[in-house]
C-alpha cells in the first residue's frame, strides 16, 4: 500500500495523529488538508486445504461434480430443463479419480411404432401326405426300353452271324492270295529266273567256262577261236578286224580263284569271268550260255559300240550306240541344269575317257535307268555304278563336245539279248 501524501499548514495539534482517525479529521481544522490515493482492489486468495498425507484417513467427502444435462440449449416452447444431476467423485491413491456411471437413460416409446407380423396360415400339407402315404411302396415303370434293348441286340448278333462266313472266307481267300503270290514269286525265280542254272549247277558250270575260256584263249588263229564266239558268222567281218590271240602259253586254263559272278538280260544268262593273264594284265569276258554250252560275247568283252569314246568328242558326230558304265552324278550345267535333267558319269574300259550323259527327269529313258538302279537295292544297298548299253544324241550346239543327251536306254548289261 502506497504512502498518504498530505499538505499540511503552519502547525498541527494532533501531529502523530493517525491518518485514519476519522474523529481527529473531523475536529482537525480545516486549514489541513489531506489528499489520499484510492485503494486498488486486490483479489482474495484462493485458501487450499492442506495435502492430506496417505496415512490420514478421508474426514471429509466431497460434494461431487455437478453435470448439467446435454440439452443445455433450449428453445422456446419446449418446457423447462430437466433437474441437474450429481455425478459422485471418489478418489484414488495417486490423484486417480473414477466417475461413477450415470445412472442409465429409459428409453423413450417410439412414435413410428412397426405393426407386428402375423404370422401366415399354414397350408395343408398334401404333398407331404401323399409321400407319407407312398413310403415304402415300389414305383411302377415302363418296360418298353427292356424290349427295344433286347431287341438291339438280338439283331446285332443276328447280322454278326450272317457276316460272319464272309469274313471267314475273305480271309482265307487274302492267306490263299498270300501264299499263290509266294509260290509265283517263287515259281519265277525256280523257272523264269535264267541264273537259277548257274546257282544249282556251280561245278558243271565252272567246267563249261574252263572249257570254252580256255579253247578262246590259246587259240593262234580267228579260225581256232570263231566257234567259240556267240554269234561268230555273223561277226566275221568285225573280227577279222579288231580280233587278236591272247599272250598265253599252250596250256593255259582258267584258275580255280577266278571271280565269277553270274546275270541275266531277258531269258538270257550269262557269267562273268575276271583274273591276271601271264604277263599280269587284268581280263575280263562275258560268257553266255547258249545251245548247252557256254559262248564268248565277243561284242561285250571289248565293250564295242557304234563309236569310240575318242571318237565322240568329235563335234561332227551328233549319235552314237555305246556301251557304257554309268555312276549317278550331280554335274549340272546352264544348258542342262538339275531341274529339268538327270547327269550320269559315262564311262569306258577300253580307255580312261569320260563323258557325260543327261537324261531328261520323267522321259522313259528315265524312268528305265531309275529301274534298273534300284533292281538290286531292295536287298542290299543301291550300286553307285550300272554297266548299260545307251542310245546317245548331241545335245543343245552350246553344249561341250563331251555333254551328251540319254535319248534310249537300249538293255542293262553289256550282253546284247
């Protein structure tokens, strides 16, 4: 509180008069004057109960905490506000305080109250009387399915035995077919087949050939050697020729390691007989089998045709008749390319001179060399080489002299048929 500021005049009876002596002011002359500051207003404090220790007992219990309803805002014309409530408080150890729940709120009736659902009649139960009344009892069915079953299957097993003696038959007419065929390829073979002499007779045979061989070669004179010529007479002319006596000695005869091997061409078998001569040259001869005896196919040993090889690089020959051995090739040119033709390699044992031959794809010089090697390989592998006898013809003037078109194929083998 601040100090009275006063403003006093000459002298003061009362001068350690207090300053709120209300009867000294009164008596207090007027000359003294007094002026005093209005007292500020200050706030009473707030007295807080002492902390209660945690061995005191509780003396007093409070009041609680008064909650006003929710509805704390009402409007005009709803009525007055329901009573304010009490909530007790009861305090824990450790400043923990529980609520007591309020008290619970009754419910208030529904204004849009749902009718209640009646429950429907039941109906009468008819089916369920019926199946109670059928319980137990065997239902009927029709039995029209078990005669058309049975009567399927009394015609299938009528049909199966009336097909049943021509399957039978058919059967044994394919196993009689089978086993004709058989017999006719066998047949063939025993009778057809010329070589089939050679194959049952190996040692007669050798006789034969050791015979007419022998007699050809040690003949000095064409007179010694034309009857055991094949068709000698009418080679007079040719022979008189190109024939000459083989370089062997007066007692020369075939030896035992010949290789022989035995073909046909037509009805016609022939063998062929290789070996060493004396002075070590190679031979080879054609015998043909004919008249009961075995002949030298003079044309065939030599392997003569129409011209030489020499000769048919001469651009002026446009045909020549040849025999030949031939060896599948891939040689092809732009005059005759793959596509349209087949190349052979055309070789002769005269000499080492080599031509080519082209046969055109589907012609039947074609399809008779396509025939002839694949003969033999159905049971064994196909022969790269096939000595045949060929009609040849110049082909396009493009062409090189050595380039030669397969117009015929004439027979396979060298033996004229």
């Amino acid at each position: 509180m601040s100090e009275p500021s006063s403003t006093l005049g000459p002298t003061s009876t009362h001068e350690h008069a207090a300053w709120d002596d209300a009867e000294w002011l009164e008596s207090a002359e007027p000359t003294l004057t007094t002026a005093l500051e209005e007292p500020q207003q200050i706030a009473p404090r707030a007295l807080l109960p002492e902390p209660r220790r945690f061995s005191e007992p509780v003396t007093n219990k409070p009041e609680g905490l008064r909650i006003e309803p929710r509805a704390a805002i009402r409007l005009p014309g709803e009525g007055e506000a329901p009573p304010s409530r009490k909530i007790e408080i009861t305090e824990h150890g450790k400043g923990i305080i529980r609520l007591e729940s309020e008290p619970p709120v009754l419910a208030v009736a529904r204004l849009d109250v749902l009718p209640l659902l009646q429950p429907r009649n039941a109906k009468p139960l008819i089916k369920q009387s019926k199946f109670s009344a059928e319980w137990g009892k065997a239902g009927k069915h029709s039995h029209r399915w078990l005669w058309w079953s049975a009567g399927g299957i009394l015609t299938l097993v009528l049909v199966g035995l009336a097909i049943q003696p021509l399957l039978i038959n058919k059967d044994q007419n394919r196993t009689a077919d089978s086993f004709r065929s058989i017999q006719v390829v066998e047949d063939v073979v025993a009778v057809e087949d010329p070589t089939v002499y050679f194959s049952e007779n190996p040692a007669q045979v050798f006789t034969e050939i050791q015979d007419s061989l022998g007699k050809y070669a040690r003949a000095r004179s064409l007179e010694e050697a034309l009857p055991m010529i094949r068709h000698g007479t009418s080679l007079k002319e040719e022979l008189s020729k190109h024939w000459k006596p083989w370089p062997v000695p007066g007692d020369w005869a075939v030896s035992d390691d010949a290789a022989i091997t035995y073909d046909s061409v037509g009805k016609i078998p022939y063998a062929i007989v290789g070996g060493t001569l004396p002075d070590f040259s190679a031979y080879r001869v054609f015998l043909v089998r004919e008249q009961g005896r075995m002949l030298v196919d003079w044309e065939a040993t030599l392997g003569l045709g129409t011209r030489t090889f020499m000769e048919m690089r001469d651009p002026a020959i446009q045909a020549a008749e040849l025999r030949v051995v031939m060896t599948p090739v891939g040689f092809y040119s732009l005059t005759f390319p793959e596509a349209r033709y087949c190349a052979y390699r055309l070789d002769s044992s005269a000499d080492e001179t080599s031509l080519w031959g082209y046969v055109e794809r589907g012609s039947p010089a074609a399809l008779a060399l396509e025939e002839i090697f694949n003969e033999k390989a159905i049971f064994s592998d196909k022969p790269r080489e096939q000595m045949v006898r060929l009609r040849l013809k110049r082909g396009a003037p493009e062409a090189a002299s050595n380039q030669w078109l397969v117009m015929d194929v004439l027979h396979k083998g060298w033996v004229t048929p």
